[in-house]
C-alpha cells in the first residue's frame, strides 16, 4: 500500500445482528422513541409483512404493501400519503432493496425516522443514497435523514429467498465491496470490510444455493451483505455502478442479475489500474485472477452470465457506452469508448472477462 491518506467517516446507524433478533424490534423501536410505525413491503409480502406488524402491536401503524423495484414517484407518493394518514411517526421498512428504497424515499419527503429490517442482500439499508425513477429516468442523491437509524439483520428471515434470486443478490452485494476496493474515497477499514465481505460471499453462496434453508450458509452471507452495504455506504462507487445504473433504468433490466452478469468484467477492466484491489480479492477469492473467479461463481451458482439472457436489446448498447464516456464519474481506469464497447460485447454474449 502507498503511504496512507483517507478520510473516515463512520455513519450512524445501530446494527443488530443474528438468527432472530426479529424478536427484538418492539425494543428497538421503542428505543428511538416511535409509537406508531408503518410497516412498508413488496405487495408479495403484505402476510410477511402482517407479522411483522402483529409482532409489534400496538406500536404498528398499519402495512403499506406498495414497494416495487427503482421506487417510481407515484409509488413514493402513495407510501407518503399512506403514512400520513396512518398518522405515522416513523417507518419500519421489511424486505429487500425495494422495500428499503420505499422508506427512503419517505424519509427524504417527511423526515420520518426508519428501522429496517433486510431479507436480501442488497445493501441499501446500511446506505444514505436514495434513488427515485421518473418518466423512465432513475435519480439517485445522498441526504443523511434517509439513513436508517437501526437494522436488524435476522438470516431466519432469508431462509425462504429463492436460490436464484439468493444468488444474484449476493453477486450484487459483492459488486459494492468490490468497487469500495478501489473508490478514490476509500480507507484502511473499508477495504478490510470489502476483502472479509467478498470471502464471506464467495464461501457462503454456493452453499446458500444448494440448502437454502440452512441457517449457516445464510448467517454468513448476510454477514457478508451488511459489510457490502457497509462498504457501499461508505465509498463512491465507479464503473460497474455506473453501467448497471444505465442499463437498468434505459434497458429495464433485472437489478441483481445485471450486477451479477457485469461485475467480472468491470472488475477486468479496472484491474490494471487497481493493483491493492486485486491482491485484495486474490486473497478474499484464493484465485489468481478474481475477474475470472467471480465469473466462474455466477456460473457455479446457476446464475445469468450474460446481457442477451437477460432480454436486453443490442440496439441500445451504443446509447449506454455514449452515457457511460461522457458520465463523469470517478474509476481507476480512465473510461474510453473502444475498452467499454469490447466490455459489453463480452456482457453481452456471455464471454469470459478479457
Ligand atoms: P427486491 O427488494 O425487489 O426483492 C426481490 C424480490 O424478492 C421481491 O419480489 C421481494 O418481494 C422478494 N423477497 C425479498 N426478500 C425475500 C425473502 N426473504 N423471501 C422471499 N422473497 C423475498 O430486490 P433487491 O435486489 O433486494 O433490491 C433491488 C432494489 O434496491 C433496486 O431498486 C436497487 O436500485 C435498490 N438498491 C439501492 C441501494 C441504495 O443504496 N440506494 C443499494 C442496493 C440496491
């Protein structure tokens, strides 16, 4: 490592962590002080999310159910309206990104405080970033009052995740520490957080996906998603981030599978400019070339390898590689139009990384 230079700034946010610390919401929210909290899911989890709300009692506002991926402003909307007229005073988000994403963006409207309680491995919730998509245009921005104030990390709750959507979640989650890896806003503990989370990943994966509901496997893949998130929340993510952004708000790509088929070569293509990152991830993945190592995980795992699977249409490979050289975005290497265009053509025809 050059001689160290960083900033650091830990963000605030109270983890609970372990196999049914469900249990212990009604306590966590009576510690922030909230007596009426409405619970927000993905509509396939309004009877998940019921629970969640009977365990509370009478501290429950009532469910939202409304949560939908990308959280358009409508559905941002109707979730403000909702807590208002359920007189909520703060927010208790249940689900995945989707789920998170929603109470987020009613915290940046309201200022209602939030608890999250993930069951993917997304990562938003350990994050201040919100995103809200709009006439087919996903925004994203920082703002400190859509942290959440406390999650609680429970892997029972992860036990019903279908393997697949288990598996690209994960890749995704990777894809966070691995571009804290080599962000120009990186440091020491960032970058130890990213190699543990990879090598927690990487060894609890394709076991989540052969026993689902093994409570091991699933205990150590959330560990290592909440050090994702973590790594997420703390560093500016580069390329990979950037490409997944375009394709998935101008193609209407699957979020997780997009990280999943990009990530190996994003990562091949910053490796040459990112010699701490590499020997980082040779040792979190125990291969001499971690691109190769994610791509061959994403193939053990079942998992899209490339961008044709996922339905995206070649005609528009040409606006994302122009939105992507003219983006303005931080990457160790610079991004030029020839390198990006032999990327995605690898993306897309489901090629090893160059
Ligand atoms: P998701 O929340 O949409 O969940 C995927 C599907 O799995 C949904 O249908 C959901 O109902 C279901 N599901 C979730 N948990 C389950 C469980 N335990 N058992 C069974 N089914 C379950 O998807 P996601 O991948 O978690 O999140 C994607 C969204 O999060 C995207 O919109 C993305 O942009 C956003 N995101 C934001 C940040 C941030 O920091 N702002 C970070 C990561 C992701």
């Amino acid at each position: 490592m050059d001689a160290p230079r960083f900033a650091y700034q830990p963000l605030p946010v109270r983890v609970v962590f372990g196999a049914g610390v469900l249990e212990d919401l009604p306590a966590e929210v009576d510690a922030l002080g909230l007596s009426r909290v409405l619970v927000l899911s993905t509509p396939g989890r309004r009877a998940d999310a019921g629970r969640v709300a009977a365990l509370l009692g009478g501290r429950a506002a009532g469910v939202h159910a409304g949560a939908v991926t990308h959280v358009p402003a409508g559905v941002a909307a109707e979730a403000c309206r909702a807590a208002a007229d359920a007189e909520a005073d703060g927010l208790v988000s249940f689900g995945g990104g989707s789920a998170v994403g929603l109470a987020k963006a009613v915290a940046r409207e309201t200022g209602l405080p939030a608890v999250a309680v993930p069951t993917t491995y997304a990562g938003s919730e350990m994050t201040p970033v919100w995103g809200m998509t709009e006439d087919g245009v996903k925004r994203t921005g920082r703002d400190p009052r859509v942290l959440a104030r406390t999650v609680l990390y429970d892997p029972s709750l992860t036990l019903g995740l279908p393997p697949a959507v288990s598996a690209a979640s994960g890749m995704n989650a990777m894809a966070h520490a691995v571009e804290a890896l080599y962000a120009p806003d990186g440091a020491p503990v960032v970058s130890l957080m990213a190699e543990e989370a990879v090598r927690a990943l990487a060894a609890a994966l394709p076991e989540v996906v052969r026993d689902p509901g093994g409570l091991t496997a699933r205990t150590e893949a959330l560990y290592g998603a909440w050090l994702c998130g973590t790594c997420l929340g703390a560093a500016t993510m580069g390329l990979h981030h950037k490409l997944c952004h375009i394709l998935g708000g101008s193609l209407n790509l699957p979020h997780a599978e997009t990280h999943t088929v990009l990530l190996p070569h994003a990562l091949a293509y910053n490796a040459p400019a990112a010699p701490d990152a590499v020997r980082a991830l040779r040792r979190a993945l125990g291969r001499d070339d971690p691109a190769r190592a994610l791509w061959d995980l994403a193939g053990s795992l079942g998992s899209p390898r490339s961008l044709r699977d996922l339905g995206a249409d070649p005609a528009h490979l040409d606006g994302v590689v122009a939105r992507a050289v003219g983006g303005g975005f931080a990457n160790p290497r610079p991004v030029e139009e020839a390198g990006l265009r032999a990327l995605l053509g690898d993306a897309w025809e489901g090629r090893p990384p160059a």
